[in-house]
C-alpha cells in the first residue's frame, strides 16, 4: 500500500541502502548519500525515515514465510 504519493525508492537505490547498512552506515548517513532520481523530489536525498521503511519493508519481504 503507498501512502504519501508517488514511491521515489527503486531498485538501485535498495541496492545501495543494503550496501551502506552492511558496512554500518546510520539511517541519517544513508539517506545523504542516497539520490531520487525520479519524481517531483528528483534530485533530492530521501528522508531517514524513508530509508527506514525502505530496509524495514526489504527485511519483511525477504522473510521466510511459515505456513
């Protein structure tokens, strides 16, 4: 479900999140060095909250689920 507008996190973007969390970066430091590149907010860095949901939602999608 997408609240808030258009979703600005693609695949790249996920793909440096995880990459900078794996050699301990903070959410803060993340988010600066991470770029939208699409969108009204292109150009601009995303939220820390928004790196926060974007690895939250990652880990959850990647969970083994049980039946």
């Amino acid at each position: 479900m997408l609240f808030g507008g258009a979703a600005v996190v693609d695949d790249t973007m996920l793909a440096l999140a995880l990459h900078f969390r794996e050699q301990n970066h903070c959410l803060r430091d993340i988010a600066g060095r991470l770029v939208i590149i699409k969108g009204k907010k292109k150009g601009r860095h995303p939220s820390p909250a928004t790196v926060l949901r974007m690895l939250r939602d990652h880990d959850q999608a990647s969970q083994p689920t049980s039946a």
